[in-house]
C-alpha cells in the first residue's frame, strides 16, 4: 500500500477515481431520495358512513375538520362555520348553530385573530368585526335555506 502512494500517478488516478464514485453515488442517493422528500403525506380518508355517523348527532367541533370532511358536508348542502378566535372569547355561537336545525357545522380553532369564516354551496363568506347582525346577514347569504327572517336583509 505505500508503494501505491508512493507513486504520484497512481496517487492521482486513485484520488480521481475515489472523488467520481463518491460524486456518482451523492446523485444516485439524490436520485432516490428526492421522491421520497417531495411525497404528499398521507390523510386518513374516511368512508362515507363514518362521515355520516360523525356528524349526525354532533354539529359542534373544537378541532379544525379535514378537506374530506369539508367537502363532504358541503355537498351535502350544510354551511360550515370556522370561527378563529383568542383565549378570550366573547361569543357564544353554539345556541344559534343548534337553532338553525343542523344546517350548520361549526368549527372553533383557536388562532392569533378573531374571525368567522362561512362556507356552502353558495357563496365563501369572511367576517372580520363580529356582531351579531353581521354573523346573521354571513349566514343569510351561505345558508342553502335561510330563515324568513333573512328576507329582511334582501336588497
């Protein structure tokens, strides 16, 4: 072995061999693992029936749903109600969510801003500056059957 690095050409044809494997095996890794990096993660898809068991008895949720869920409630005609709020929150949405008859699915998400977001078939609404009258004129225009008192808000 000293005999080999004795030897300036050797030593310099070892050296250029050495440093073209190891660059060829860097690409082959980054060739394997650069899928791998970039795969979509895997969500829990649920069944249709476990979706309806799920929200049949329950229209109130402390968690943020999934897309699969969200969309399967949309097609279903119901609005989904995300309300953002901060540790000191001063509405109450769970009476008028029950009031409306399941037509509403909410989901409280705690976040660094107070805000209410409607979404249905209809129409994508974004509150800011929550009221009362304003949740109820949001709900108006997402509602797949608003209440008769909405036609007081009609232009």
């Amino acid at each position: 072995m000293r005999k080999f690095f004795k030897n300036k050409e050797k030593r310099k044809q070892f050296f250029i061999l050495f440093f073209t494997v190891l660059i060829s095996m860097i690409f082959i890794l980054e060739i394997v693992t650069f899928p791998l990096m970039y795969r979509e993660p895997k969500t829990e898809t649920k069944t249709e029936k476990e979706l309806i068991k799920k929200f049949s008895k329950q229209w109130i949720f402390d968690e943020k749903l999934t897309e699969q869920e969200e969309e399967f409630l949309i097609q279903r005609g119901l609005t989904i109600m995300s309300y953002y709020y901060l540790d000191n929150s001063s509405f109450e949405l769970e009476s008028l969510v029950k009031s409306l008859n399941g037509q509403v699915i909410l989901e409280k998400i705690k976040s660094n801003e107070t805000k209410l977001e409607l979404k249905s078939l209809r129409n994508s609404i974004s509150l800011e500056n929550l009221s009362e009258k304003r949740i109820f004129e949001g709900l108006c225009d997402t509602l797949s059957y608003p209440p008769p008192d909405c036609s007081s808000f009609a232009e």
